[in-house]
C-alpha cells in the first residue's frame, strides 16, 4: 500500500511507504520450505519434463520395484530354511529317547603312548596323538529287526570333538570335557522283512532298563592307542587305496584279490566299535553306492563268506542300519551256486556275476576249513530273512562231515572231494591251515544255536581229545606246551601261529560249560602263543616256528626257518589273549597285548599311513617290509586289540555274541 503524503520535516524529498502482509513477506515464487510447496515445486518440475523423459523414469522405477519384490520372496525363503533347520535340529534332540542311544561320553587325556620308536627309511613312526577319554557301555542284542544296542553305540558327536582335538594338539587331562553324544545317524528301515518265525531269534535283554542303569566303564590309553592305530592304517587305505581290496603302504597303491572293497567292508564294525562316526559315515556311503556285486569276477567262497557276509551280517546287528542287510543277501544268493556239486561239498570259488561255481585249476579238492567254516554266517542270513536255503545247504556240508570215515580220535584231514564228498590227502592232521577253523566252528556253532546241536558238541570235544592225545608235546628249556602236526604217524614239532586261535576257543568252550581242564590248557598254550613273541628279536612272532624237543645249549624253545619268518600282522593270538583276559580277569594278557601292539607300531607302520607285513622278525634293523596290509588287520587284529583292553564285559558281551573266524560278532540265539 502506497501513500502519497510527503513526510513532515522532510522538505525536498519524496518517500513512499511500503505496507507488506504475510503472503507478500516472502514473495511469490520465492523460497518456501514447507511439504506443500515442495510438492508444487515437484509437479511443476515434472510437467516441464518431455514425454519421453516421463516415460524412462518411470521405467525404472517399476524396474526397481520388480526387482526388490524377489529379493524379498528369495531372503524370505532362506530365512524360512534356516528356520526350519534349526526347529528340525531341536526336534532330532527331542527325539533322542526314541533311539535308545548311549549314555554321555567323557574324555579326559591320555599319557603318550611309547615313545621309544625307531625310525626306519620307509616305516618310520610318528608318536600317536595324545586322545581325550570317552567312556563306553554295554550292548544289547536286537530281536528280528534289529535296533541300535543301548550302551554298544558310537558316540559319534564326541569322536568328532576327539579329532578337532587330535587336530590342534589341545588336550585336557580333567573330567571337564563332557559331551554327549547320540549313537548313530542311520535310522533303522522299519520296512525291514523280519526273520521266519521257524528260525530262532537272539536272544533278548533280561532288562534293558537294569542295563541302561549301569555306570559306563571309560576308556583307557591303551584303547585309545588302539584308535589312534586305525586311523593311522585307515589313512593310509583312503588314502591310496579307497574302495580297492587291500592297502599297499610303501608304494602308496593297492592291490585287488576280488574288487570289492574287502579292507572297507572288514572294518566296518571295527569302526563301529571304536567309535569312530566320521570313517564309518564315509564307508556307510561307499556301500551304498560303490559295491556292486554283479560283476564278472571269480571270488574265493570262504573269504568272502567269512570277510564280506560276515562282515556286512555284523555291522546291520550293531547299526540296525538295512542297507548292511540288503547287501548281505545279496552276495549271499551269488555264492550259493558254489553248494551245486554232486556231493553238496561246496566249490572253492564262484563267479558272482555269472552265476557259476568251480574248484581250483589244479584240483577238484576244496579244504576242510573252508567248507566247514561258513556256517555261522549262513545260518544267520537265514535267520535274518527267513529263507532256509542258506542254512539247509551249510547245515548238509556238517552233517556229512560228520559221518565221515578217515578221521583219528576226532581230528580231520585237510582236504575234501567235491565229486565224491570223500576225505583227500588221509593220514595228515594239523590246527594249522586247511583245518583250523573247522575245530573252532564246531563249538561257535554249538553256541550260535543255543547249545541243542549235540553232534557238534559231540565232534568238537572229541577232536579236543585227539590233539591231547596225538598232538601236544613240550618243548625245551622252558618246557612250553606247543601244538604241533600228525603226518602219517610221525609227529612234527611245527606249529602255525594260526593254530594260536585254540586258546581263546578252549576258553570260549570252558566258559560255556565245557571240562575245566580245557581252561587249563588254554592258559598253558597261550603262553606258548607269547613266547613265540616274545623270544623273536622283533617282538613279533613268524609265521611258523618249529619247538625244540630236546635241551640244547645257547638254543632257545623255537627254532625260525628263513621260509617261515614274515609276519602277516595277524590276530590269533591277540584274539585268544582277548578270550582269556575276559573269562580269568589276569591284567598280564593285557600286558602281553600292550607289547605286541607296541612292536607293530615299531617295525611296521609306515610314516605316510598304514601298516605293513613283513618278512624278517629276526632283524629289527631291516625287518624287510612286504608292502602289503592285510585286511583282516583292520577287522580283526586292532579289533581284539581294543577289546583286550577294555574292562567293560558289556562291550561285545560273550554271553550275547559270538565272533566268526574274521572276528565279525555276530548274535547267540535262544528259542523263540
């Protein structure tokens, strides 16, 4: 508002008063910071703009927006997974209970191990890493579909924290490192056939709550060395060997026999046993996917019966897992055209592909031994299945041994005809090979069936008699009991270390009921078994030895002929030394064990992983290295090694189970 009234006092000079109201204050268009007109600032802006510039931005904004709803639906979905992973992880511990799984583990350290290793070349030694404790229990047998044994499961979450602690060399020698574990992964197939209700069944727990109860016995250093052992053979075998029969540790290759992963599948229940999660899972999955029976390849039907079906037999009764099952039917309908002779006494060999059965190339012979050691194995996949084919073609081989002619107060001969079903070679007796096992299927056979086979009974203490009559001597100085050989009347002071089996069976057999004086004489053989050890200059005992029968000056009770002075690592006499610490309680055959696994990890474990046979027990500079561990290594001799050394009579309870020839447990029946 303008006013045109001069201002008094001012004369000459014209003034005009400017009146401003709010809106004008700030002018228009001028700045104004309110939402109002920034909005209108906006529009304007927009409207100025082309069409085309319009049109590209709101492209991209509904391409932003497009790509922000999947991102949202693909995050939503990972955070629904990982939800769902950890109420699935909180369900599995719910169900803990329902698996029967064992008690908590406690693993405290062990001292270390013998120190006093040599170092050789190519088997130089490493110190075995110091392991926490882990306590074990018992087991519990299963009826027709076999469940996880309640104390006799791995405790798998605690080996894993075992390695991690192997690993960063971290040991705590307290109790404080408690971890539970939760047995095993592997859910038993409850689509499992059930065995016929015509076979007996295992024998059932009288209470398996009272077991549950019992106080878990830990394990001790030695059974940890024991672990520590495989896994250093098991390195060596994956090594350089996954998946093929046997591990060749000096040249980091391995060598075939049938092409079916025997190390492997002989291990299996080791692992279990041990405890060991990892390596079984790894195995579990190299079963499941990799063993393939149909395969044109000839395979041996005694090693693979007691090797591969005894095997497999053995881990589905401590895994409840079928897969073990499924693929011991399997082999075992491929070796059955072995029992299509015209006497029922079985071929040697088979060819599992093609369905076919022959003898040696060199005769129609099969040995006493292999023919009369497959029973315990066979009768238990009919058992499992129902099918009485395997039992009615192995139960025909033992009743027509039976009543054979050409037996000496009980003993065998070493060969048998598969045309004629007549003993071969007559006049020749020996425990050793050829006719070792069928001595110690007899009685394990008596025992599998529940003790009502009197004709077994019958043959196997007869045989006891005659090698009491015929084939025990003494020997000089030490006047050490020995087993030696029957040639057509002449006595031979020669005794195979396998022969070193008959203490534990003499054991074994006195534990059921059997003549005291058979415990006797296991505790006098047994000693016989360490010396052999003892007084080689390695700590490990040859092959063979021959008994001094006469005192001669400067000359020791066994005499080693450079043919027979290789050891093959393996496990009879740990296996009766398990047999007679766990029927008499005696800490020394403990002790005797603790040296023999001390000297194999001496003179024959190779530094890259594995063990190796050797040919020279007399040299412990050179003991001449074969480059070869056997599978029954594995399966059977650390396997008795961990068992001697623990003092839970649970662990593979003897009342319960009975170990086939390749040290696979397998259960005692009882009627149903």
């Amino acid at each position: 508002m303008y006013s045109g009234v001069a201002a008094a006092g001012s004369p000459g000079r014209d003034f005009i008063s400017v009146t401003l109201g709010p809106e004008e204050a700030v002018g228009v268009g001028g700045y104004n910071n309110s939402k109002a007109w920034r909005r209108r600032s906006c529009w304007r802006k927009w409207k100025q703009l082309s069409r085309l510039q319009r049109s590209v931005i709101l492209f991209l904004f509904a391409f932003l927006a497009l790509c922000g709803a999947i991102s949202y639906t693909s995050m939503g979905e990972t955070w629904k997974s990982i939800t769902n992973k950890s109420l699935d992880g909180q369900r599995k511990e719910q169900e803990i209970p329902r698996l029967k799984l064992a008690n908590p583990a406690v693993l405290p350290a062990p001292q270390k191990a013998d120190a006093n290793h040599r170092d050789y070349p190519e088997l130089s030694l490493q110190k075995p890493p110091k392991l926490p404790h882990v306590r074990r229990g018992p087991s519990n047998l299963q009826i027709k579909v076999p469940q996880r044994d309640t104390r006799l499961k791995t405790r798998h979450d605690t080996m894993r924290a075992v390695e991690e602690l192997v690993e960063v060399h971290k040991v705590e020698k307290t109790e404080k490192s408690i971890i539970s574990w939760r047995g095993a992964v592997i859910e038993p197939d409850q689509s499992t056939e059930p065995p016929s209700s015509k076979i007996m069944e295992p024998e059932k727990p009288s209470s398996v709550e009272a077991e549950d109860q019992k106080e878990p016995v830990p394990i001790n250093e030695r059974q940890l060395a024991v672990i520590e052992a495989f896994r250093h053979a098991w390195k060596g075998y994956k090594d350089f060997a996954w998946g093929h029969d046997e591990l060749k540790p000096l040249s980091k290759s391995y060598s075939e026999w049938f092409g079916l992963g025997l190390t492997l599948i002989d291990a299996l229940d080791t692992m279990w046993i041990l405890g060991l999660k990892e390596e079984f899972e790894e195995a579990r999955k190299w079963v499941a996917n990799d063993l393939v029976f149909d395969k044109n390849v000839d395979v041996n039907l005694f090693e693979s019966t007691i090797r591969i079906l005894g095997g497999l037999l053995s881990t589905y009764h401590l895994s409840g897992d079928s897969l073990f099952l499924e693929k011991a039917k399997d082999i075992g309908n491929r070796l059955m055209p072995a029992f299509k002779t015209p006497s029922k006494i079985p071929y040697s060999d088979v060819n599992i592909g093609r369905g076919t059965a022959h003898p040696p190339r060199w005769t129609s012979d099969s040995t006493v031994a292999e023919v009369t050691s497959i029973q315990l194995e066979f009768r238990e996949l009919s058992r499992l299945t129902g099918d009485e084919k395997f039992r009615k073609a192995v139960d025909e081989v033992m009743k027509h041994v039976h009543i054979l002619s050409g037996k000496n107060d009980g003993l065998v001969p070493m060969f048998i005809n598969t045309n004629s079903g007549q003993f071969t070679h007559l006049g020749v007796y020996t425990l050793g090979a050829r006719a070792d096992s069928y001595y110690e299927y007899l009685l394990k056979q008596w025992i599998q069936g529940g003790k009502k086979e009197n004709e077994l009974l019958e043959d196997y203490t007869r045989a006891i008699e005659g090698v009491k009559k015929h084939l025990l001597q003494r020997s000089e100085p030490k006047k050490l009991t020995f087993v030696g050989e029957l040639a057509h009347g002449h006595f031979s002071a020669k005794m195979d270390h396998l022969v070193c089996f008959l203490p534990g069976t003499l054991a074994l057999g006195a534990h059921n009921g059997l003549a005291a004086d058979h415990m006797k004489l296991a505790e006098t053989l047994i000693e016989t078994c360490y010396q052999m050890y003892a007084q080689v200059e390695t700590g490990l005992s040859p092959e063979i030895v021959h008994f001094n029968l006469h005192a001669q000056k400067g000359h020791k009770d066994i005499e080693i002929k450079p043919a027979d002075r290789h050891n093959l690592l393996r496990p009879e006499t740990v296996e009766s030394l398990f047999y007679m610490y766990r029927f008499t309680g005696d800490k020394k055959y403990q002790d005797w064990g603790w040296e023999i696994l001390q000297n194999f990890n001496r003179y024959t474990r190779v530094r890259t992983g594995g063990y190796t046979s050797i040919n020279n027990v007399q040299n412990p500079s050179n003991p001449e290295p074969r480059d070869k561990m056997e599978s029954f290594f594995l399966g059977e001799t650390l396997k008795y090694m961990f068992l001697l050394f623990s003092d839970d009579i649970d662990l593979i309870n003897l009342d319960k189970y009975i170990f086939n020839t390749e040290a696979h447990p397998l259960p005692i029946w009882v009627p149903a």
